[in-house]
C-alpha cells in the first residue's frame, strides 16, 4: 500500500537495477517518475511524506551512451524500405517519418489544411495519443465500441514542437492520392463515416491507431 513504502525499498529496487545494467539515464527516469507520481498522493493527502523524495541516483552519463540508443538508417537501408513500402496502405505514412523527421503522433495529427502545397510546408502544431478516461468512482471509462481507450490531439508542451518543415517533392502526389482517397471514402460511408478531419486515418474516417 503507499502509506507502507519507505525510503528504503525504492533505494534497494534502484540499486538492483543498476546491478541488472539499466543506464544512469533510465535510473534518472525511473526515479523522477515515481517522485513526481508520490508527490501527488502527498498532495491528496493518500501519504504524509513522499518516500523517494531523498533517493537520489545522478550519476552523470555522457552523450555518447545517449547516442548508442539511437538506430540510424543508412542511405541504402533507406532505398530498401522505400522500394518495399510501394503499395502499402501505411507507405505515406512512414515515408513522412522517413523524409521530415515527423514524430508518429504528430503525423497522426495532421489535417489536410496542415499541408501548404502552393507554398511547399507542413505545419506542425499538435499530436495524436491514445489515453484513458476515468469516471467519478477512478473507473476506466468504456466506450461504445467496447474500447477502454479513446484519442486526443494535443497541442505541443514546447515552442519548438510547434514548426513549419519543407514538403517534400516526392511526397506531394502521395499526399494528394491520400486526400482523393478520403474524399472518395465520405462519399462512400455517407452518414457513416467518422469525419475526424484528419489526413490519415481509417477507411471510415477514424484515427489510426498509433500502435
């Protein structure tokens, strides 16, 4: 129960995964997370005192060790998967990670009006996430289609999230292919369809779903 964690399980629980390997950053992580996640329940008045408050692990890491967590795609391994996605119903999608450094949810969130042909930008100014919802007694909600789960476009927590980055030539026929098949698709379902407004979604209109 919380009222019954101490200091010293989470100081035992950190140190065995520093023995399992975790990185200095992960540890750094995992022990805001749990501070900031306590710091609540002393708030709510659930805890007294937040048992992490005086855990501490800053063990400095460098930026190389941050480096080796990120995979990058060589100039032929980048041909390859572009040949293999032709025809595949997630091929703009992934081509947009691929060309514009875009994030997942922020593809996820773009809208037809996102897309400045004429002038050849994509503006990015919100993302796309699945969450869940809690009624009054701290119950998952769940909705209609049986899902416990819905989706929210959020708009970015930095400044710099929000950007103009230049469209790409080879994709401008891809994305005006995406926007005819939407079009054809409202017409297709009528009153059935899930006018999301979105450019990439369901052949009903809904998101995509980010998993």
């Amino acid at each position: 129960k919380l009222n019954e964690l101490t200091k010293q399980q989470f100081q035992n629980y950190f140190n065995g995964l520093k023995k399992q390997g975790k990185k200095a950053s992960s540890l750094n992580n995992i022990i805001r997370y749990f501070k900031a996640c306590l710091e609540e329940a002393v708030k709510d008045d659930i805890i007294l005192k937040n048992p992490v408050s005086t855990v501490k692990y800053t063990e400095k890491y460098s930026s190389d060790e941050e480096e080796e967590t990120i995979n990058f795609i060589d100039l032929d391994k980048q041909k390859e998967l572009i040949k293999a996605l032709q025809g595949d119903e997630l091929e703009c999608v992934i081509l947009m990670g691929l060309m514009c450094g875009m994030r997942l949810g922020e593809i996820l969130a773009l809208s037809e009006k996102d897309i400045d042909f004429k002038e050849g930008w994509i503006n990015i100014s919100k993302s796309l996430r699945r969450i869940s919802e809690f009624d009054e007694a701290g119950n998952k909600i769940t909705y209609p289609s049986g899902n416990k789960t819905t989706f929210k476009i959020d708009t970015p927590k930095t400044k710099g999230s929000k950007r103009q980055i230049p469209l790409p030539i080879a994709l401008t026929d891809k994305l005006k292919e995406v926007i005819k098949k939407n079009k054809l698709n409202k017409l297709k379902y009528g009153d059935l369809y899930f006018d999301s407004g979105l450019l990439f979604c369901n052949d009903n209109g809904e998101p995509l779903d980010t998993k």
